[in-house]
C-alpha cells in the first residue's frame, strides 16, 4: 500500500499555498501602504519567526545551520532597523535585547561546555 497523493490532494495543497502566499503579500502591500515601516516591519518579524521555526537536526549540513542563523539576524537586525526609523528608543530596546541575548548565550554556553567534560 503506498501512501501517495492523489492528484486532487496536490492540487488542493498547491491552491492553499498560492492563496495563502498571495493573502500574505496583501497584508504586506496594506500596511506598507499605511507606512513603509509598518510593512517592512511585518516582513521582518515574519523572517524572524521562520529563522526560530526552521530547526535543522544536529546532523544536518551546516549550510542549514548557517542559512538559519542568517535568517534570524537579517529579521532582527530589520526589525530593529524599522524600529530605529518608527520611535529611537524602540531601536534602542532592540540593540540592548540583542545585547541580553548575547550575554545570555556566552554563559550557557560555558555550562555546557564545563558539562561535556
């Protein structure tokens, strides 16, 4: 018994991801029409969100590591851009988040590594 779609299944699939993808743009369009920071923003924390949804397995390539590294700095780093552009001590608040992050990760990681002994 195999477990293959059929044609009808895929092409239902295919149109939810070309109406979901098309909806997405419009509300992109909507609030840059409002404010271009408004829509850049929303682009951002949606690249974000992927970059912390997207979760490689330790055994995958390291480009996949890498690509998803990438896609969380370009989000972050936009949106803090965006929040700089909308209110400076909203950007500022995403420079000293960022910064807490940093902080944060350089000593787990010493416990980690103190553990692995």
């Amino acid at each position: 018994m195999t477990t293959q779609r059929t044609s009808w299944a895929l092409a239902r699939e295919a149109a939810g991801l070309f109406l979901t993808a098309f909806g997405l743009l419009g509300v992109l369009v909507a609030l840059g029409a409002l404010h271009w920071a408004a829509g850049l923003s929303t682009a951002m924390a949606g690249l974000l969100a992927t970059g912390l949804l997207m979760r490689p397995k330790p055994t995958a390539a390291p480009w996949a590591h890498l690509a998803r590294a990438a896609v969380c700095i370009l989000g972050y780093g936009g949106l803090t851009g965006c929040a700089f552009a909308l209110c400076t001590p909203l950007g500022w608040i995403g420079v000293s988040l960022a910064v807490v992050l940093l902080g944060l990760w350089l000593t787990t990681r010493e416990h980690e590594d103190e553990g692995a002994r």
